[in-house]
C-alpha cells in the first residue's frame, strides 16, 4: 500500500504536469478516435507520446514503481496457499516442462510456432509464463500481450481462468475484449481478444504501438481472420523488430506456418493422453449380424437404399453404446452438426431417456451463444452418480476443454459454410470432417483415463477423409474481407490476397469486389467510397452496415436497429419441431399482411418490450413462440450500435430527428432495399402459387418459416432477401417485398446507375449526403427527396 500511495502521488504529479503541458489534458488523452471500436483510444496514457523530458523522466519512475508493484502482488499470491496449490496444479500440466525452452526461444526469435495437444496449457499457460517472466524481470508495467481466440465465447473463458489462476479478478492485468463488449483496466497487461477486435485495432493502429507480444491461437483451425492476420503481421515484423509472434496450434502441420515465417522455429510440447479405443461401424454391424455393404463410393453412405440397414443398425448401435456408457462413470461428449440437430436431440433424450434415471442425467448442448451460466455446468464435475452429457458442435473440438470426458460420439460430420464462387452462392451443408478433426474429437475421451469413442460411420468412410478441413478463406464469400484490406490501405486486393498462407481462387476476389462496387462501397478503381470508410467502421456485414447508415439518414432509425440487430444475433422465433405449424402460424400474426420476415421481426420485438413493461415478457414469449434470450440480446445490441451511430457521427447525440419517419412502413422498406440489393428475386404469381426468380440461380425457394412462404399471392413484384442458401434447391431467408420504385430508387448504387435524371439526381444527393458533415446539411435535400419517394 505504501507503493501504492508513491504511484498515485506520482501520478497525480504527472497528470498536473501534463494539463500544463497540453492545455486540454485529460479529455484528449481519453478522447475517442474516430474509430468505431475503442480498442486503441482507451489504452492509458501510458501510451501517449511524450516529449517533455520532464514528464517521460516521471514516467520511467512512475512504471518502475508499477512493475516493482505489480512484482510483490505476483510473489505474494504464488505464496499464499490458494495459490501455491494452484502453481501446483499449473506445474503438472505438460507445458510446464517446457516453460524455459519456450521463453528462450521467445527471446531469441521474433516469431515461434508452438503445437501441442488440446488441454497441454497452451492457451492458458504459454501468456501467462510471458507475462510472469516481464513482470520477474520489473518490465510488467511496459508489457502488453495480445492472445487472440477465435470465438468470443472462448476469449471470455480463457480470460476468465487465466485471471483466476493468477488469483486476480478479470480486468486486473488480466481482460478480454471482444466484439462491443469487453473487461480491462488500465493494468490490464494481457488481452485475451478475438481476431477480429486485432484486425479493428490495426485499424487505427497499423504498428500496434506500445504491444510487446502477439499470440494467434488455434492456428490450426484456419479461419479467414487468422490467415488474413498473419498476413498484416508478416509485413508488420520487419517494422517492429522488438515485437513478438507466437502461433499456437493443437495438431503438427506447424511445417506450413514455420515456412510462412521463414522457417521459424517449432516447439512441440508433448502431451500424455490415456489411450482411447476408436469404434466404426462395421465393429457393431458384425456384432450384430449385418455384413456392411461394401462402401465403394462415400456418396453411397446415407442414401436411400443402405438409409433402412443404416437406421437398423443404428438403433442396436444406440443401445449397445449406451449399455457399454452404464459400466463405468465418465461424462459423454457428442459431436453433431449444429444448433438444430443439437436442440432436436436434446428434447428427444429429455423425451426418451436412453441412460435410465433422468434426474441422474445432466444434459448439457454447447455452443457458441451459450449463457455463462450453462457454461460453467459444461466445465464443472457433476455430482457424484450423476451423469454429464454435452451435446456440442466442433467447439468443443479444440477451444475448448472438458476434463473429465471419458466417452466421445462422433457423427463424423460438421456444417461447414462452403462458397460456390460460380455461382456466387454461399452453402450451409453438413459435410464431412477431416481426419485432423476425427483425431480430436477422438482425443477429446482420453483425458483422465482410458476413453471409448464411438465413430458413427465406417472406417472406409474416416479413410476417405481430407487429411485437413480447407482453409476458410477458401469458402466463403470475401467481402468484408476486401472492404478491410482497403480500409488498412493494405495495396491491392487481388496482391494482397495473393501472399496468403493459400490464396483464394481469382474469382471468388472478383466477385466481392463486384459485389463492393454494386452496393457503392468501392468505386471503379477499387477504392473506398465515402460510404465504403463508413462501412469499414462498424463491425459488421457490408449490407447490414448500409442499412444502418441509411436508417440514420433517412431518419427511421428505431426500425432498422432492431432489423439489424436482429439479422446479427439469430432468429427470434423458434420452431420447436413438433410445433412447427403452431411456431409459423404464431409468426404469421406478426406480419400483419405486409410481406415481410424484417417488419414481422420488428413488430415481434416491439411488443415484447410492450409486454416486459407490464413485467409479461416472459409470457408473451412463451405464447408467442420467441426467444427471451435472443430478444434481450438483440435489445442490447441495438443499444451498442445506437451508441456506434452516435459515435461517427450518424446519428446527433440528442436524437431529435433519426426517429422522424420510423413509422413510415414505406420508407424502412426502403431502407431494407438499399441494404440488403443485390440480393433480390423476381415474384411471378401464378394461378395457385408464386414463383420465385434470380438472376443467377433461376428458381428459387423460401422457407416455410418465412412469412412470405405460405403465401400463394404477393402483391408485389419483387422481394429483397437477407441470404441465400444451397441446401438442396436454392433456399432465400428472410425477405422483404418490395415495389418497383422502390427498387429503382434504393436498389444498388444509385451513384452510377446512370438510368435517368431522377437516379442521376438521387445519386449525386447521397453522395453529399456522405461526404459532407451529415448532421445540418442533409435535412433539406433529404426532405425533396422523401417527398419524391412519397409521391411515387
Ligand atoms: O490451449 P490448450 O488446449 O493447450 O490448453 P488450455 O486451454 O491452456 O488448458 C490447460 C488446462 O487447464 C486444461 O487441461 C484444463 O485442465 C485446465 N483448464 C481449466 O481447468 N478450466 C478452464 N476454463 C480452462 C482450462
Ligand atoms: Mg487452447
């Protein structure tokens, strides 16, 4: 505490120093960037850049002071007993053994590749072992470690345990941040932080000044921001000599990533896992008497003619799986293929128990939007006698670590989203895994002692599989992607791309940058419009961004954050399978005959904050086949992007006018229009149904859940719709209709429509209405120009 007092004084001495300094000291130190994401702007002031002899001398004290703090708080936990017994803990796991090797090469190279199996301690421990090793040697005030995670939902974890190992509470020199949401102090030393937070910080902050140490974890998994970020961090290496790189990754393909960084060096930890027994289908087939037909071509497995022996053995499968679970404790872990499948099961196993007494079973589904609540229960030991059954996607696969599973059950398959750069269509398919994937989920049972795992096709079947999942940048579409690496003025696209670990095929660039252009994000020669910046600074979808901008501008904002928020999150309404017409038909009363899922969405949530005023949100929800959870999350996320909106500039801090038209219906649809063009579909209304048409798919479908897909008239001759989907035919989710003066007037890029005066006219408004400040002048030409649209 004594510390303490000198650093306070001798921050209050600095500050004083630096008021005089600087005149308007602190608000500039703490003013916001014009960035959207306050990544960079709330660092401290440590930060700031210092001239004055005098204050950077006080600085120096003030940090040495820090670290000496930070220092004594360290020692002082590591010998209290908590945590003596956690160091013990922390000293048993397989990276512990090689904590000298890896800070050696840390400190001697600027960039290591570090693999090891799921669970050895690389996320948890290998940052830790950084950040304890600078504050050893009295730096901890000066460093600044950067882990990043692929999913929020396992920065919060990690951040979380990394904080209570070191006996701290998070947002001491341990937080997180991910997107609009985050826990850090100004001691903060290491940021536990998705990929795509890194991405917006480089942003504003293209030499990530001030950050010592960068850590890309689950390397492995190959996702479009990794990749894309290892590529800014290679060309940021030879500017920052000082910073550091790690990758982390849990299987051994570190060749590809070593050769990335010209042959930087590996370091392998060694893992001890139990062994676990693997069981095809055939093991069982034979036990029971049927003779697998032979499995000439993968496409065979699941089609109609093996579908009855496959359902057959399936069944005896079940129960034998479940007789061999009843001889001994352990938690079970089921791979499937998503959200709905995992739900689907969930209810049936509620319905049908297959282990016995229910109330000795705790059921469990794991996923990316979980609650924190459901989340510890998935970490934590059951009760003694009770049994725990997670049921997850390929989360569970690497980020995240349940101790104490002892059987696995592998379906073999994940939904993986794929992209058809031909026809410019974005799949949703369950497909196959890759045998990298199958050995995880595999290893997932042997933690503790020796595992089972069961896989749910034939040996034949894991033969045929790729030996690695194909890189994410690979499939999907790239347009945030491109709109980002010109907002970091990062050169070329197509050159850009071209350096990746593997490039994306040419035509899949060119289509995101057509499609950039379309929406009048980027002009001819592929540089951001003024909307194109704007875009680039909210963190989400090109499309959705757009809506939003043109929400504000053409004041109907209310409207369009629910939409928005709405399209971010998920669906609201629910579809529980054996209800579904109940579910559709309570949707439909939503809709009002207006021929639109985002309207009948926004309705939804209107009257559920009617009703939770009456404190009835929970009724409502439960009669109304809704969510709770996804509507709070939406409201909460309307509120963050109000708060962006206001932040750039959008929308003014009183919010007189951005309201004005919200009940114009008209007018949110256009809006609705100019976010969500090109993706529209022609309606021809036949005799007894509509028939649906895009340019590049033909025929096309909606989903009986959505409001337009019951109907056998629409009085309209277009529809504007929020995804596309291949499933089996081309699907459209969610939609809109529209008129044609509608789509005349908002559909594309209005700018270079050149088809005739009005357009022109309308073209040449928006861009001012862009590239001027938008608070005062747009009012008067916005009213013309609603007047124009009133009138058609
Ligand atoms: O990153 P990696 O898969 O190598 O392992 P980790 O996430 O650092 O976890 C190391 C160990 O910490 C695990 O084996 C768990 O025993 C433990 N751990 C935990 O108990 N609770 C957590 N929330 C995370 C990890
Ligand atoms: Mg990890």
């Amino acid at each position: 505490s004594g510390l303490q007092r000198e650093v306070d004084a001798l921050l209050a001495d600095y500050l004083a120093r630096k008021r005089t300094n600087s005149g308007n000291f602190p608000s500039a130190a703490f003013s916001r960037s014009s960035s959207t994401d306050s990544f960079a702007t709330d660092e401290g002031f440590f930060d700031q850049q210092d001239n004055q002899t005098s204050t950077s001398a006080v600085m120096e004290r003030i940090q040495r002071r820090k670290s000496l703090q930070l220092r004594n708080q360290q020692a002082a936990w590591q010998e209290s007993n908590d945590g003596q017994s956690m160091m013990e803990f922390r000293r048993s796991l397989p990276a512990y053994k090689e904590k000298q090797t890896l800070l050696e090469a840390i400190s001697q190279n600027q960039v290591v590749v570090v693999s090891g199996e799921t669970g050895c301690g690389k996320t948890t421990q290998l940052p830790q072992y950084i950040l304890e090793s600078e504050i050893d040697a009295a730096r901890g005030a000066t460093c600044s470690i950067i882990c990043t995670q692929p999913r929020r939902i396992s920065a919060i974890a990690v951040s979380e345990r990394v904080a209570a190992e070191r006996g701290e509470k998070i947002g001491e020199s341990v937080g997180y941040k991910v997107r609009l949401e985050g826990m850090r102090g100004r001691d903060t030393r290491l940021l536990f932080c998705t990929t795509g937070v890194l991405l917006r910080r480089l942003l504003v902050d293209r030499n990530l000044k001030g950050v010592t140490h960068v850590i890309v974890d689950e390397i492995h998994e190959r996702g479009m921001n990794e990749d894309f970020l290892l590529i800014v961090l290679k060309d940021l290496l030879p500017r920052r000599p000082e910073l550091r790189l790690m990758l982390m990754s849990a299987t051994l393909n570190a060749e590809l990533f070593s050769s990335y960084f010209g042959g930087a060096p590996m370091i392998h930890i060694p893992g001890f896992t139990y062994p676990v027994r693997n069981h095809f289908l055939e093991d069982i087939l034979e036990f029971t008497g049927h003779r697998l037909t032979p499995y000439n071509q993968i496409d065979d497995y699941g089609q109609e003619k093996s579908w009855k022996m496959q359902k057959q053995a399936l069944r005896k499968r079940k129960s034998q799986i479940a007789s061999a679970v009843e001889e001994r404790p352990g938690a079970v872990l089921v791979f499937m293929t998503g959200w709905d499948d995992i739900n689907a099961l969930k209810e049936q196993l509620q319905a049908n128990p297959l282990l016995g007494d229910p109330s000795k079973v705790l059921l469990l589904a794991c996923h990316g939007s979980m609650a924190s609540s459901e989340q510890k229960l998935i970490f934590d030991k059951p009760e003694p006698g009770v049994r725990k059954i997670v049921l997850a996607t390929n989360l569970a696969e690497t980020s995240i670590t349940i101790n104490d599973v002892v059987f696995v059950v592998d379906c073999g398959k994940a939904k993986e989203t794929s992209y058809d750069a031909l026809n410019n269509t974005p799949c949703l398919l369950p497909t196959w895994i890759s045998k990298a994937s199958a050995r995880q989920r595999r290893g997932r049972a042997g933690r503790v002692q020796p595992g089972e795992c069961y896989h749910l096709y034939p040996r034949c079947v894991y033969d045929s599989f790729a030996d690695y999942q194909l890189p994410e940048l690979l499939r999907t579409p790239l347009q945030s992607l491109c709109l980002q690496i010109k907002s970091l003025r990062l050169g070329s696209i197509s050159e850009f791309l071209s350096r990746a670990l593997q490039s994306p095929e040419s035509l899949s660039v060119q289509n995101a940058i057509e499609y950039l252009k379309v929406i009048g994000a980027f002009d001819q020669n592929e540089e951001l419009t003024v909307l194109g910046k704007h875009l680039s600074m909210l963190p989400v979808e090109p499309k959705l961004g757009k809506m939003l901008i043109f929400g504000a501008i053409f004041n109907c904002l209310d409207p369009i954050l629910t939409i928005v928020s709405g399209l971010s999150v998920r669906d609201p309404f629910l579809t529980p399978f054996d209800k579904k017409d109940l579910a559709e038909s309570a949707k439909l009363q939503f809709s009002c005959r207006d021929y639109s899922d985002h309207l009948a969405l926004v309705r939804a949530y209107e009257g559920w904050r009617e009703a939770e005023r009456d404190r009835a949100g929970y009724d409502y929800c439960w009669k109304n086949f809704l969510s709770v959870q996804t509507l709070k999350a939406i409201d909460s996320l309307r509120r963050q992007f109000l708060f962006l909106l206001k932040d750039t500039g959008l929308v003014d801090e009183n919010m007189t006018l951005c309201n004005k038209w919200s009940r114009d219906e008209n007018l949110v649809r256009a809006v609705i229009c100019a976010g969500l063009y090109p993706g529209i579909s022609s309606i021809v209304n036949k005799e007894k149904s509509i028939s649906l048409k895009t340019m590049e798919d033909g025929q096309v479908m909606l989903y009986s859940s959505s409001v337009n897909g019951k109907e056998a008239k629409i009085p309209f001759p277009w529809l504007v719709f929020n995804e596309k989907v291949k499933v089996n035919s081309v699907f459209l989710r969610d939609s809109t209709a529209i008129s044609d003066s509608i789509l005349l007037l908002f559909g594309g890029n209005i700018k270079q429509g050149g088809l005739d005066g009005h357009l022109k006219m309308l073209g040449g408004y928006l861009e001012f209405f862009m590239s001027r400040d938008l608070a005062s002048t747009y009012l008067s030409l916005k009213n013309e120009l609603e007047n124009l649209i009133h009138c058609k």
